[in-house]
C-alpha cells in the first residue's frame, strides 16, 4: 500500500513582499528572530526545498515547516511572536509604585534622581526603574523653559499678530522685525581642527573679544526674504535708520505692516513722529513675553547656530562679512517660515498652562499633572 506524502504548502510572495523581506533581513535594526525567519521565507521562495533551506540555515525541518505555515495563513504577521511570549516580568508593587511617585522629588543630594540611584534606593534593577520611567513619560533630567505673558492685553495683540500670518492684507508686505543685540565678534585663542573622517571639528574653551555688533533684521512673511542692517548700538535713531532703509527698499505703492516687540525704542517719541508722517507704516506689537510669536526669532536662531557662535573671528568687520554673507546666500533661496498651528488651540494650551501654575501657587501640595 502506498502512502502519498502531504504537498507542502506553497509559499506564494509578490514582488512587493519580496522586497519588504529583503529589507527584514539585511536591516540593522531587525531582530535575530525577524532576520531569521525573512530568511526561511526568501530560501523557499527561489526554489529551494525545505531540506536544503533547513541545512544552509542550520536549522530543523519542523521549525521551515512551522514558518511556511504561518505565512501562507497569515503573510508578514504569521512572523511575529505571539503576544504574551517570554518570561512574565516580575516587579514588586510596592518598588515600582516607590519608585514613580519618588520620581518627581529631589534625590538626596538635592538634585533630581538618576536611574541608577532609584534602582538602588528601591531594590529594582537600573533597565526595569528605566522602563517604568519611560512607560509613563517620567524624565527627571530634563528641564524646559518657559515663560507665560502677564500682557493685559495678550489676546487682543495675539490674534492682531496670526490675523496677519492667516490672512496677509493685499497689495502689502508683511515684516517680522527684531534686533539682535550684542553679537559678539569672539576668536578663539587657537585655530581648532576642522571636521573630517573620524573625528568632529574642535574649537578651544577660550577666546578673544574683539566686540559686538547688533544685527537689524525684517523677515517678509510672504516670500521669506531677509533685509538687514548693522549698526553698533540699538537705540532709536538705529531703529530709525533701519525703519528708512525699509522704506527705500519696499515698492512705494505698497502698505507696509511690521511686526515687532514692545521694546522703548520702537515706542520713542521721534520714531513715533516719524510714523505719523509714514502713513503706510503699520506696527502691530506682539504681547510682552511672546517674542515666539515673531517669526523673525526663527531666522536668527538659524544664523546665530550656522554663523555667529560657529566661526571664529578676528574683527567685527570680519564678523558683519560673514553674517551679509550668509543673508545673500539665504536670498538667493529663502526658506519661508510659515504659521501652521492652529491659533485657538495655541491659546487654549497657553490657558492651561496659567490653569496648571496658579494651582501650583495657590495649592502647592497636591502639586499638578503635566
């Protein structure tokens, strides 16, 4: 009597898929197992038996078997384990619950708790305190800055301001203005070396002071262009000086609406007169402690991190050189910063974040939830 084997199961994958296996298998970041098993697939796919394919793997025949099976069931999710595979964790109650809620509390030395220093204070391993910090978001290295407006008027002055960027009036220019003050013109008491192959640029820890400039700057909301002027103080006459090189520069049948801060200098009596005789002159002041809201803070964050604290310089002339060095490369290609968030929901953010520090003023025990 003869017994007729059982045909095996066809492992049938599309070009798509094939590529997708190849990727599993060479990518760094793929597990062994996924590697593995992105291996047994592509072996039966070119042709190979499922003996030869065990052999060159160095694997058993059950084991292909096992996964031709779970692919021709279920494709690329017949590969992944089944949940709840491994070894349960096991971690004290109490310990982990220590270890959360002493989290966001100075660690003896006064300063804020390391993973190490919680895994020896609680009993727990350093990789199990850092997964139970991770899984819910605890960070206690790290720190952000902020600051909330006290303006009475912060509203008012916000939708004045992102009125401007969502809806840009006609036959106008939009201008985000700001001085960057006390730029300063630093060498560096050695020549470091530069980047290569191996190793990061170096710059040395001291350097010479060879003074500051302050760098005027009018991003145009629409096309991303950058006007600037230097001078060697911020005073209204330089503020002044800057408000008629713009003048000069914008078409004359345009309306021009600058965006600024509420600095003295853009509020002096004399540039106030000389506004009065400008009519198409439009100023629309950010809330105090909103320079965010100024999205010329953006292009002078970008030149300061490219230009000023990166170079090395023996004169401020040589400093002002490479700052309208980089702001004509920058014109040839502007990059437009543009307002995409959603304003009321920038405003509601900016309300809980009053909500959540005056019930920390005001209940400082119970503490609040970020």
């Amino acid at each position: 009597m003869l017994v007729r084997m059982p045909t095996p199961t066809p492992v049938i994958v599309n070009e798509e898929q094939e590529s997708e296996l190849r990727r599993i298998r060479d990518a760094a970041t793929s597990t062994q197992r996924e590697a593995f098993r992105a291996r047994i697939i592509l072996g039966l796919t070119s042709g190979k038996s499922a003996k030869q394919v065990a052999e060159e793997l160095k694997t058993s025949m059950p084991s292909v078997s096992k996964w031709r099976l779970r692919w021709s069931r279920e494709g690329f999710a017949g590969l992944q384990d089944a949940p709840g595979r491994g070894r349960k964790v096991r971690i004290s109650a109490k310990a982990s619950g220590k270890a959360l809620a002493m989290a966001p509390t100075h660690a003896p030395h006064g300063g804020p708790w390391s993973v190490r220093e919680m895994a020896s204070h609680t009993g727990l391993s350093k990789s199990t305190v850092q997964r139970l910090w991770a899984a819910h978001g605890i960070q206690p290295h790290r720190v952000r800055g902020f600051k909330l407006s006290t303006d009475l008027e912060f509203e008012e002055k916000y939708w004045d301001v992102v009125g401007l960027y969502l809806h840009p009036p006609q036959n106008a220019v939009v201008l985000c203005c700001d001085e960057k003050s006390q730029c300063q013109a630093l060498e560096r008491s050695q020549t470091g070396l530069p980047l290569g192959q191996g190793h990061i640029r170096t710059r040395t820890h001291d350097y010479y002071r060879h003074g500051t400039v302050t760098l005027f700057a009018a991003l145009d909301y629409l096309t991303g262009k950058v006007l600037a002027h230097t001078a060697n103080r911020h005073r209204h006459n330089e503020w002044l000086a800057f408000l008629k090189k713009i003048d000069s520069s914008v078409a004359a049948e345009k309306e021009i609406h600058i965006i600024c801060d509420n600095y003295s200098t853009h509020k002096h009596p004399r540039v106030k007169a000389w506004l009065s005789r400008n009519k198409r002159f439009h100023l629309h002041f950010t809330p105090t402690s909103a320079s965010w809201l100024n999205l010329v803070e953006r292009f002078f964050g970008e030149i300061t991190r490219k230009v000023i604290r990166l170079g090395s310089f023996r004169s401020v002339p040589e400093l002002v050189a490479d700052i309208f060095r980089f702001l004509d490369r920058h014109n040839l290609k502007p990059t437009r910063y543009e307002w995409t968030a959603n304003p009321q929901a920038v405003l509601d953010k900016i309300n809980r974040a009053w909500e959540a520090l005056l019930q920390e003023i005001y209940n400082p025990i119970s503490g609040t939830s970020h």
